[in-house]
C-alpha cells in the first residue's frame, strides 16, 4: 500500500512499477552527461542552464514550449564525425532537424547534406548550400521534385524505383543533362529497433529488394540508361542503432550485389553508402559507444567485405543526423498541472501535464520512443516520485517522458527540460488541436538567436480561407 503523506497525495511513496532500467537517482538534481548537452550545468539557485544561459530568462524572452539548440555542440558534433571518418562521404540527415541556419553551420563543418523531399531542397538551396554535395531521398519523388534537383545540380540522386528512373530519363532528356546516382537496396536486415523506423527489412516501402535480383536489375537499368551515371549503392538499416552487427550484414548484402553487377556488366562501383541510424542516449537505458569505436567497427566492416568481393577500393559514406543535433538540443515547458492517478492494487502514478504534447513531438506516442527529464527551474532537495509527463491534447497517447523520477514538490508553474528533444521532434511536428509550433533558439556563450520563430495563431488563419 502506499502511506499517504500529510501534506498531500503526491508526497506518498509512489508503488506504480516502473521499467527495468530506470533507478530512482540518488541526486535528482544531478544531470546524467550522457543524456545532456556537454554545456548543459546547475547554475548557484539550481536551475538548468545552456552555456550560461539559465532557463528562466530564455523562458521569459521565448516562452514555452522551446527548443534549445546549442551551436558549438552541434558543430563539435559534425566535426567529430568529419574527423572519425577520414576519406567518408559525411551527409547530414536533414530530416531529423533543417532549416537555413543549420544548412549553413553544415556546409561550414564541410559536410554534405541528405534531404527527402523538394521542400528540404528548396531550404538547403535557399541557405546557398553546394547542391553538388547533396544527395536526394524519397521513395516517391514528383516529376516536378526530380526537376528541381536536376536543375539545381545535386550531386547524389537515390533511386528508389522503376517508375522513377523512367522519370528521371525523361526529365533528363527534357534539360539536357544527366544526373549522378545511387540505387537504394533493402538488405532484409531487421535493425533491433522499432518496426516504424527499421527501414531495411524486406516488407517495407524504400528501395529495391536483393531478393528476387530486384536490386540487381534496377542497377543494370540505371547502368544502360544515357542519362544516369550510376555511382553506386545505397542502403539504411533503422534507427537508433548501437552494434555495428547489422551493418555489417547489410554491408556483406550489398556489396555482394555490387560485385554481381560488376561481373554481369565487367564496371565497376565505387560509392557504398550505409545510411545512418546511429543511436544516442535518450535515457539511462541507452548507452552509445565512442564514436571512434563505431568508426574504427564501420571501417573494419568495409575493408573486409571490399577484400571478400574483391572490391577493394569502396568509397563509403555515412548519414548521421539524430546523432549530430539530437545531443546539442533540449525542450523546455512548463507545468500546467500535476495529479495523482490511483491504480489497481492501491499503486498511484502522478501525471505531470506540460502546455507541449504530441504536436512537438511525436515520437513517443508513434512508436513508444522513450525521454528523459528533470525539473529546470530550481533545485529540490524533496524525494523523488515516480512520474508521467503528458501534454494537453486531447488523445490519452499523448505522452511526452512515460517514466521519470522527479522530485514530489513538482507543482504548477515549474519548468522541466528534455534532452535530445529537437531531433526529429521539430520536424515532424504538428497542429493538432490547433497548438501552434515552438520556436528554435540557436544559443553559444555570446549570444541567443532563433532559428525559426514561433508560429501564430495568425499564422494557421492565414491557411483558413473561412
């Protein structure tokens, strides 16, 4: 039974089981280093603050919900990545988080870029991105989206179906030009993640199956066309992957494929892109190896089934986007309301309800994606409590952090911060119930600017022709 304290419900030992990995932390002031950004820190009253930054006074100038994006982090990011893989083709995945300001922090660092749609194009263009180093996704790309590469000059097209390649003929012959490509395959490795977003197994949507010599035959096709020089081979296997054991499957799969084109046609190719999917730590229960570790095991994968198939000089390359701006970013809300949810066999769990939700970010009511959290504005010295934190839709799966320890004097008014959230989140973020977009601050030592500014309720207005 849970022994009810005097002061209040919420102050009772909370007896609702939590999962397996989440230990009540003995300090709940304390931030775990591999869950925050490195310039995260607890100023003198407690808060949470960014490279100085506290986050009551980045409240009271942008007001919650809020992406923080650290600037320095994420360049550290892209140049650790740049630097673990000498002689790698890098490409940032611009779906986990675009816009012009990052577009330009990318191509400074020297990296190229991955985008999936003409929209992402259009950005990365309008931020005056070389359009020769990027490569361009999509498993259903317009006639009028394959225009705009071709006519922009992108320096990677990945092919992901028949219909497309007569597209892209098509479209080439109209211009007058020819467009440097890769073919997606699907290796039928199931990634250890969840089925949304492992992307290589056989029963799914992107590329061509080696089963059936699929891939093969879209390789020949693209080989024999006038208007396509074919590079090479593309693969992705998931996200949020922390063993190199499936890429190296994927890799043994592919480049098998590669030197059966290269005996059935006598050219050979070169570009072998592994995709991304590179996990960071959400939580305790995640923990990523060094970098050089997956660099030094990728290299290794490469080398030897290059020397297997008698293809030794791969020029890989890699997609990393979660794992550059996920670890350099955080949201900030603040509570609306806290209650203490009674369930079965007297257990309680308390619902800590914040003004975001599951329009700025999706990813744990999608497919269960796990956070972490602590309280932001202050410290507290109270006993922790087992916590659920949820938005204010009206769906009972919107939630935002499942299970949390957070100290049991959370009340309204608090703020409370999630690390990793900008991934993905802003991205695919919504409108649902007509909540309108947080806004992204860029922030270094010197200074706080934003990204991309709140959206209005002026703004979903102007879409509403009434």
């Amino acid at each position: 039974m849970a022994r009810i304290h005097v002061a209040g419900a919420i102050h009772a030992d909370t007896i609702a089981a939590s999962p397996s990995w989440l230990a009540r932390p003995q300090d709940a002031n304390a931030l775990d280093r591999d869950l925050w950004p490195a310039a995260a820190s607890r100023l003198p009253d407690g808060q949470l603050a960014l490279d100085g930054h506290g986050v009551e006074a980045l409240d009271a100038a942008w007001g919650t919900p809020l992406y923080l994006l650290h600037e320095a982090g994420f360049r550290e990011r892209a140049r650790a990545f740049r630097q673990a893989f000498p002689g790698w083709g890098i490409y940032y995945a611009g779906k986990a988080f675009l816009c012009r300001g990052v577009a330009r922090w990318v191509d400074q660092e020297g990296l190229g870029l991955d985008v999936c749609s003409g929209n992402e194009l259009d950005v990365a263009l309008a931020a005056g991105f070389p359009p020769e180093r990027i490569g361009f996704h999509g498993n259903n790309k317009s006639p009028d989206e394959l225009r705009l590469a071709l006519e922009s000059g992108v320096g990677r097209l990945i092919i992901d179906s028949l219909d497309e390649i007569d597209r892209v003929e098509r479209l080439a012959e109209d211009i007058g030009t020819t467009v440097r490509a890769l073919v997606r395959v699907t290796t039928g490795v199931e990634a250890h993640t969840h089925e949304y977003i492992a992307t290589a197994h056989e029963d799914q949507k992107f590329g061509f199956s080696i089963l059936g010599g699929h891939a093969l035959m879209a390789l020949v096709r693209c080989h024999t066309s006038p208007w396509i020089r074919l590079a090479g081979v593309h693969s992705h296997i998931g996200s949020q992957i922390f063993e190199t054991d499936a890429f190296e499957v994927a890799a043994n799969r592919t480049v098998r494929v590669m030197a059966q084109f290269r005996d059935a046609t006598g050219a050979t190719l070169r570009e072998l892109n592994l995709g991304g999917g590179f996990g960071i730590a959400y939580t305790a229960a995640d923990r990523p190896g060094p970098l050089s570790e997956l660099a030094a095991g990728l290299e290794r994968i490469v080398a030897r089934v290059g020397r297997d198939f008698g293809l030794p000089e791969l020029e890989p390359s890699i997609e990393p986007g979660r794992s550059i701006v996920g670890p350099a970013s955080l949201a900030l809300y603040r509570v609306g309301t806290v209650k203490v949810v009674e369930l079965d066999g007297g257990a309680q769990r308390v619902y800590v309800a914040v003004d975001g939700g599951m329009s700025d970010n999706i990813r744990p009511a999608l497919y269960a994606a796990e956070y972490s959290a602590v309280l932001a504005n202050r410290s507290s010295q109270e006993p922790t409590v087992l916590c659920r934190v949820v938005g204010k839709h009206c769906e009972g799966g919107d939630i935002l952090v499942r299970d949390v320890f957070l100290p049991s004097d959370i009340a309204p008014g608090d703020l409370i911060a999630v690390p990793g959230a900008l991934a993905y989140a802003r991205s695919m973020a919504s409108n649902y119930n007509h909540l309108t977009k947080p806004p992204v601050v860029a922030l270094d030592r010197e200074r706080v600017r934003p990204l991309l500014r709140r959206e209005t309720l002026d703004d979903l207005l102007a879409l509403d022709v009434g």
